[in-house]
C-alpha cells in the first residue's frame, strides 16, 4: 500500500477515531480494528488501520487515431489502478468497520461501559437491535458475569434466547385449528397463509380451508381465491361476524382453518378487526409483521396490536431486513413466542419454522454448542 493507506493507535476508539479523521480527513475508511495488548507498563490500545477517501479514476482517454501507435501504460499507472481498485472492493465492509467504531465511540463515552462491553453494544446495534434493548442486554450480561464464568458473548446470547422464544409451526399442529393471520397493511399476510396452507398439505397430509375478511383491500380476495384454486382447497370470503361464524362451520371437516385479514393502522380498526376475528371458537391469533420495517417501526406496530392480545408472532421479510435483530423490539413487547418467519416470495419454500438457537443467530450470530444442533 502507498500514503493512502495508514496505521493508528490511541487509547481507546474515540481517540482512534479522530487520530484518523484528523490524518486522512472526515471521509477515510476503516479497513480493519484489533486491540494490541499492553506490557508491564504499557496500557492496552486501540490499533485502526484507515486509507483515505478513494480518489477518482483516470478519465478515459481518447481511443488513438488510426496513424498513432499505441503507447503500454506506464507501471505507476498500472499500480495505481489495481489499489484503487482493491479499496474500493473494500468499501462496503470498510463503511461497516468505521460505522461499528463510531457506535463504539459514543457507548464508551455516554455509556460508561468497559472495552469489552462497548464491543458487543456495537455489534448488537450492528445487527439493527435497538440502543435502549442493546444496552439492557449488555448491563445485565456484565451482572451476570459476576457470579457465572462465561465470555460476555455467551451470556449476551442466552439473554437474547429468554426473549426469544420459538413455537411448534402452524402446520405441525395435530387436531382441528383455527388460525387468523393480523397485521399492518404490505407485511405479506395473503402470501404468509398461502405457505402454510402449502406446507399443511403437502408435508403434514393436512385438510385446509382459506377464509378472508379483507374486503377492503382491492383485489385482496382474489389473489387469495387464486391460491386456493392452485392448491385445490376451499377458500370463503366474510364480510361480518355472523357470515364469518357460518363460513368457519361450512369448512368445519378441515383439521387447519386459516383466516386471512386487512392490513390495519388505527387503534380502532385493529380493535375492531380483533373483534371480528375472535368470534370464531377457540382462534389463535398470529401477529405478522415486517423484519424489514427496522426496529422502531417493529416496535409501532407490535405496540398497535398489543391490545389484541397476540397468541404468536409470524415475521415477514427476513431477505429484506438489513438488521434482523430488530425483531427483538416486536417479541420483548408483545412477550410471545415465535411460530415461523418468511424470507422470500416462493410458496412454500420461503417459509420456516427455527429453533431457539437459530432465533438467535438472528439477532446475535455466535459459536453453536453441538447440542443444539438438529
């Protein structure tokens, strides 16, 4: 590497950090961190190896006239371009480097946390939990670590499984089931009651029935009607209490009854929908909602339908949450457990049901004892 990349070390990230802005300006990029342990005298540091803001490419010269002779690029040039293109491959983990190192910045001044736990705060708010959880996790973990020897890690990670809890999968259920479906409007509810209808049939041998109280939704009807004629089940349409209530007896042969509704925003239309739904004989409601959303939007809206009184959570969208630890904000709210998650479009290969562990890959990804392995 040449001037553009350089080598710092400071007492801890906040000095690190602005060692690094100041020599390369606001614009650099973090290629890697370490902390270099201290001697009998010396305290242990903060080691950041930065390189400046990637300069522009060469414009592209003007192709040569037929009478000139081309002229091989000089080796400068040649050297030139490779590193330019060497950082910028590395730009995208670089930007998520200085990113970690700024969150670790600001928790070990406003936190007051010590080295090890400011990492982990870091890594958690990487992973898109919210500050005020991901503090709480690391706080109690360093409680924790008083009178049970374990890595901080480990015991982050076990407090993130006492908040996150699976259940047995809606298609798995032996008996007669009925499951209505609620949440906010675009979270994928239709396409959700399609794969478990999917999976109910094809893998458990299950009898199912489709019925919808989304009568307000344009073609909200339809697309579930199009899912029911492909998999050659009944699919009902209500649009009150009392034709919900005959149209549940009407597919009483079915051993899975799956209830799709409409997106709701207000506390009174999601009390209402709540209402509705309810009137059916021993439904259990499953709450789905959007991972992709981030965390305050998972916390608005599972705090919408709190007052339903949620029996599971369902979350949607995992391929397209750039922080899948925001699901924490919905579970510790809501204090349900997990039923499956979705994590594409395909009916019915993107829907699954994870174990506890795998839950918490979701949020704190870490080393796996071999006994929770499948």
């Amino acid at each position: 590497m040449s001037h553009l990349v350089q080598t710092f070390r400071a007492a801890d990230p906040a000095s690190a950090l602005a060692a690094v802005k100041a020599a390369l300006g606001p614009d650099a990029v973090l290629l890697s961190t370490r902390t270099v342990q201290g001697g009998l005298l010396r305290r242990r540091e903060v080691e950041v190896t930065a390189a400046a803001a990637t300069p522009p490419l060469p414009e592209p010269r003007r192709p040569p006239a037929a009478a000139e002779r081309p002229r091989p690029a000089p080796p400068a040039d040649e050297a030139l371009a490779a590193e330019v293109r060497h950082l910028r491959r590395s730009v995208e983990e670089a930007r998520r480097a200085l990113a970690a190192v700024t969150r670790e910045a600001q928790a070990h001044r406003d936190l007051d946390l010590p080295p090890p736990a400011v990492e982990l705060y870091a890594r958690l708010l990487g992973r898109g939990v919210e500050p005020v959880l991901a503090e709480e996790l690391v706080r109690q973990a360093l409680v924790h670590a008083r009178t049970r020897p374990a890595p901080l890690d480990a015991l982050v990670r076990d407090l993130v499984g006492e908040r996150l809890l699976p259940c047995r999968a809606p298609w798995l259920h032996e008996g007669r089931h009925v499951i209505a479906l609620v949440g906010p409007t675009g979270v994928g509810k239709t396409t959700t009651v399609a794969k478990i209808a999917a999976r109910a049939l094809l893998e458990s041998r299950r009898r199912v029935a489709l019925l919808t109280v989304d009568t307000y939704r344009i073609g909200g009807c339809e697309q579930l009607r199009r899912y029911g004629e492909i998999m050659g089940v009944p699919v009902l349409v209500a649009r009150d209490a009392r034709e919900l209530v005959a149209a549940s007896e009407r597919v009483e042969d079915a051993d899975l009854v799956l209830v799709d509704t409409a997106g709701r925003s207000s506390p009174e239309d999601v009390a209402r929908q709540a209402s509705l739904v309810r009137t059916l004989p021993k439904v259990q409601i499953h709450l789905v909602v959007s991972a992709a959303t981030g965390a305050h939007e998972l916390a608005a809206a599972t705090e919408r339908y709190r007052s339903v009184a949620p029996d599971r959570l369902v979350f949607s969208k995992l391929d397209e949450a750039t922080g899948p630890g925001a699901i924490l904000s919905a579970t510790v709210r809501v204090g349900r457990p997990v039923s499956c998650i979705t994590d594409g479009q395909q009916v019915p290969e993107d829907l699954h049901a994870l174990t506890g562990p795998q839950l918490v890959d979701l949020v704190f990804p870490g080393p796996r004892d071999p006994a929770d392995k499948e």
